[in-house]
C-alpha cells in the first residue's frame, strides 16, 4: 500500500521510500467505531501531502479501508517504521 506524508515526516525527500505500519487507535470525528480492531497495514512512502495537509500521514483509500471505516473519513494513528 502507498501513503504521502506531510512535513512532519517529510525530511526534505529522505522519507520516500520509507515503511510504515500503521494501525488505528481512534476516531477523529464523530464517527462511531471508526477503527478496524487490531488491524494495520504497512504502507510505502511515495508521496508529498503539501500544505494543508490532513495529517501526518494520509494513506490511500485501500490502505484505509483495511484499518478504520471509509465512513470516518479521518482517524488517529499510531505509526512505527
């Protein structure tokens, strides 16, 4: 799976390429459940999320859809490399 990351992580271009695991720990919105319980995903960096980015890290639609309800639209991460 492949995922952008903001300036936060962006390290002048160091962070392409970079694996991530990525699991969901909450919602960020009113959405309930939002998390997909104990699942993650690891995703490839391969993309710049230039300001206002929604995040520190914003993981395509597919990668989403395994961890969190496409219905929360934006949730909160826990992310080790």
């Amino acid at each position: 799976m492949i995922a952008g990351v903001s300036d936060e992580l962006r390290g002048n271009g160091a962070a392409c390429g970079r694996r991530y695991r990525v699991q969901c720990i909450g919602g960020a919105n009113e959405v309930p459940h939002p998390c997909r319980s104990g699942a993650s995903v690891e995703v490839t960096i391969v993309d710049y999320c230039r300001p206002p980015c929604n995040g520190v890290l914003n993981v395509y639609r597919d990668a989403f859809a395994q961890i969190a309800d496409l219905d929360a639209g934006k949730v909160r991460v826990e992310y080790n490399q």
